[in-house]
C-alpha cells in the first residue's frame, strides 16, 4: 500500500528526495558522473510520478541556457552576470513552485525546488561547477521525459 503525504489540500506520494550535502558536493564540485546519473534517475521518476509537466521543467533549462550564453571568463569563473543571473533563479523557483501548487495542485515543483537550491548554492562561481549542475538537470529532465515515454528500464 502506497503511503501519500497531505500538504494543504494537495494528496501526493510520500517520498523523500534529500541530498545529502556531501551528494550535492560529488555531483556538483566534483562532477562524480555515476552519482549524477543515479540521483538525476531517482529525481525524474519522482517528478513524473508526483505529475510534474514537462513544460515546467524545461522553462527553467531555458533560463540556464540564457546563463550559460554569458557565463564564460577567461579565469573559470563565471561571470558577474551570469552569477547574478543564477541567484536570481531561487526566487524565480520559489515563485514558479508556488503558482505550479496553486495551479496543478501538486508540490512536484516544490520537490524539484528543494534539490535544485542547494545544488545552485553549491556552485558557488565556479565555472566547472555550474556546468555540472547543467548536467545534472539536463539528466533529471531525460529521466523525466524516460519515465512519461514508459522507457525509462528499457535497454536502449
């Protein structure tokens, strides 16, 4: 039997997502490719389970990409703008979580938002960093799309 957690009226599966900071640190820092791959797969399965569309997720790599147009220095640093632009993606999330609860009643954003912040405070302005958290949302997004396409355990 499934267990479902209520939160304001929303009924949704009970299921945890924490990261660890250590996790958060391998993934992002560190660029542990096996980690990323495996959390991003736990994550998209959730999302899609919790109903998360796609078009919710794929906005904000919209605006990632926009971040990583102007990212680039000369240092492996990244840019003053493309830092301010990134910060700015928490408040972006906050909001966006709150209109997807109120709209969909679902908190699957608000799921994504609670692994996502930590992991853009982890990067910090490191350059190589912020390229592995575009990794690893890119990977949440296909194990999003894997799961909703019913070919997530299939052997490609």
């Amino acid at each position: 039997m499934e267990r479902r957690r209520r939160t304001k009226g929303i009924q949704e599966p009970a299921v945890d997502l924490y990261l660890s900071d250590s996790d958060i640190r391998e993934i992002i820092q560190d660029g542990n490719a096996k980690l990323l791959v495996e959390t991003a797969q736990r994550i998209g399965e959730v999302l899609h389970e919790k109903k998360l569309t796609a078009s919710a997720i794929r906005s904000f790599l919209g605006m990632l990409r926009k971040i990583e147009v102007f990212a680039r220095t000369k240092d492996g640093k990244l840019s003053e703008e493309a830092y301010r632009e990134l910060i700015f993606l928490k408040p972006m999330l906050a909001y966006q979580a709150q209109r997807y609860r109120e709209n969909h009643r679902s908190d699957a954003l608000s799921t994504l938002q609670r692994v996502l912040v930590p992991a853009i405070d982890s990067i910090g302005r490191d350059l190589q960093a912020f390229r592995n958290f575009l990794k690893f949302f890119e990977a949440i997004i296909a194990y999003h799309k894997a799961a909703a396409g019913g070919w997530a355990e299939k052997e490609i």
